[in-house]
C-alpha cells in the first residue's frame, strides 16, 4: 500500500498550492479594490452641495422665469391685431456671504473628506485581506491536522490488530478524527465568509484563490506618535464635515428668507409699445421667519452634537490603538513542529507512547502554531490602523 504523504509536516502546508497561479497581494487588492458605499455618498452629498450653489449662482436664489402670450382681437370697426407681451422674473438672493462661505468650505473639505473615504476603504481593504490570508493558513492547518489524525488511526489499528494496543485507544483516535473533521469544516466556513469579505471590496474571483503572506511588519516612528495621532487627517475631516452642513443649513435659511424678485415686461397693445420694471417681495406668513430660524438652529446644534460625538469616538480609538500598540509583543514566524511530530509518531508507532499521551502534544504544537498566526494577524491589523490615523 502506498504510503501517505508525510501528514505530519503542518509548516510546510502553510505554502498554499499556487503553482498554477501566483498568490494576490494586499497591493494587488488594493489596485482592484471597487469604489465604497460611503465613497459613492460622499459624491453625491458632494453634489447636492454643488447644485444648492449653483441655484444661488450671482445674486440670484434660483434660476429667472419667462412667459411670453398672445391674444387676437378685432375690435368694432377696426382692422385686427395681435396684443404680444414678454415678462421675466429675477428672484434676488441679497446674502452672498452667506453663499460665499459655503463654496469657501466646501473648497477646503472636498480633499479632506476623499481623503479620509479613500483611506476609510484601504483599511477594510486591509482588515479583510489580513482576515483571508489568516482563514486560508488556518485551513491548511487543520487540513494538515485531519491528515495526521487519519494516519495515526491507521497505526492504531494495526497495533490494536497485532495485539500491542487495546481496543479502546481506537475509539479515542477515531473520536479525535471526529473532532479534527469539525474543525476543519469551521475552518471551511470562516473562509468561505472571509473571501465573500473580499469580493464585495474588490473585483476578485468568487472562488478564493492563494493570499501572499503580509510580510515583515512595517516599523511605526514612534516619536510624538500620541500628538501625531491626534492631528490625523480623520480628525480633520470630521471637522470639514459639520462646518460643511453648518453652512449649508445657513445657506438653506438664507434661500428660504429670500423675498425680493425684480421684474420687467415689454409689450404691444394695438400700436402702443409698453415696457414696464419693478420689484415684488412675498410677504411671510406671521411667524415664519422665527420658525424658520428655530428650525435652523436645532438642526446645526444636532451636526454639533455628532461632531462632539464622533470626536469622541475618534479619541477614545486613538487611545485604544496606543494602547494595544504599546503592548503589542514582537512577531515571531509560525513555528515549525514537523520534526516533533514526527518524533511523537515514532514513538507512536513503536508503542512507546499511547495515542492519548500523543494527543494532548499534538494540540499544543498546533495551537501554538495558530497562536502564531493570529499575532502576525494582529499586529499588521494594528499597524494599518495606526498609520490610517496618522498624517
């Protein structure tokens, strides 16, 4: 019978097969990542501030009206004619500081706000390339499991069937089999989810395919590294953000308070020429303005409020980042237990050890493995949001 490829050697699996395909890179995500949701509503609220300017472009609040009419007559006893007449409407907007100050915030936070969204998107980019790549190593881990369990069940029962093992080490193997077959059916699921992850952030295939390792971790200068985070371009934007919609309520109030339209008209009556210019004013209904103004004022003091909020949060996860940053242990690469293993099988297989005595080992080498990635995992989980939160 032909002998199984050596189960034993966990580290080596680590390297997926990807003869047929060179394995992704968080770069080669990133070069195909799809626009975000919030980048999308970033544009459109982008837009709508744009138009809200436009309609109030020079000093007008909204774009002028033409009519033009006409009417046949034939009087008694004269020849007919045709009475024509052309009027236009120019509703004033008489607050251009007002307007000003939009479009002078709107200038400044546009850069802020894209830069914040793109780097928002490279950060999930990042977390969930790094949630993949740890899903995908820790699959081949339990596949590597399950095929040691599988062949130390095989030597189990030959031992039990020459006589040099009791029935009931066995069943404990055949049980461990069991459990490692669970593990690795998790594993196949948390990967699934990580890759469906990825491909709603990028244009990926649907099926994964190899993740390259993240490589070394890149070094974070730590000096006056709390000042720095708190100067970060996130901070900034949160602040362009509520100025914006400050304004833009100002300019809504400015809009809604704008009465005076100037007006003007040519015409012909019979033989006579008429052209007439003047202004009108919509009068307020009694109270309007003061409505208006409250209205206003507790909108603004609800973009205050999230503003503080949002500043808030933004602290306290800069403070949790220093934190876990401070405290963060140094890398080590993923162990590589392929000779232990092999050595416990040996004895395994010589009778020296029981399969529960060589249990309980093989847990430990593969947890302290796991353990392994998950702080590679999470250390370049870390050092991406740190340098998101910098400048």
């Amino acid at each position: 019978m032909k002998r199984p490829r050596s189960p034993w050697v966990l580290a080596a699996v680590l390297a997926l097969p990807a003869a047929a395909q060179a394995p992704l890179s968080y770069a080669d995500l990133l070069a195909r990542v799809r626009p975000t949701t919030e980048q999308y509503r970033l544009e459109s609220r982008l837009a709508d501030l744009q138009m809200q300017l436009q309609d109030t472009r020079g000093f007008l609040r909204e774009g002028p009206t033409v009519s033009l009419e006409g009417a046949a007559r034939r009087p008694s006893g004269l020849p007919s004619y045709t009475d024509k007449a052309a009027e236009i409407e120019f509703p004033l907007f008489l607050a251009p500081r007002v307007r000003g100050e939009l479009e002078a915030s709107l200038g400044q936070a546009h850069p802020l706000l894209a830069e914040s969204a793109r780097r928002e998107a490279a950060l999930r980019v990042k977390f969930g390339y790094l949630e993949a790549w740890l899903a995908q190593r820790t699959l081949a881990l339990r596949e590597a499991d399950l095929a040691t369990v599988e062949h130390w069940l095989e030597v189990t029962r030959g031992r039990a069937r020459d006589g040099k093992e009791p029935a009931y080490q066995v069943d404990l193997v055949e049980g461990e089999r069991m459990k490692a077959q669970q593990d690795l059916d998790e594993a196949r699921t948390r990967m699934a989810e990580a890759w469906a992850a990825i491909v709603a952030l990028a244009d990926v295939p649907a099926t994964p395919v190899p993740l390259a390792d993240p490589g070394v971790v890149q070094p974070v200068p730590e000096e006056d590294i709390q000042v720095r985070l708190r100067q970060g371009p996130l901070r900034r934007a949160l602040q362009a953000q509520a100025d914006l919609e400050t304004r833009s309520l100002r300019l809504k109030e400015a809009q809604a308070q704008a009465r005076w339209s100037l007006r003007t008209s040519y015409g012909t009556e019979a033989e006579d020429h008429i052209l007439r210019l003047g202004v009108s004013v919509r009068l307020p209904r009694p109270g309007e303005s003061a409505v208006l103004k409250q209205s206003i004022d507790a909108q603004i003091r609800v973009v205050r409020g999230e503003l503080r909020q949002a500043l808030a949060e933004l602290d306290a996860r800069i403070l949790g980042v220093w934190y876990r940053f401070r405290k963060a242990s140094e890398v080590t690469p993923v162990p590589d237990f392929s000779r232990a293993l092999a050595t416990v099988e040996a004895r395994l297989a010589s009778g020296q050890d029981q399969p529960s005595e060589a249990f309980p080992i093989r847990r430990q080498l593969l947890e302290a493995q796991m353990a392994a990635l998950k702080r590679i995992q999470a250390r370049h989980a870390l050092t991406a949001e740190i340098q998101y939160l910098l400048p």
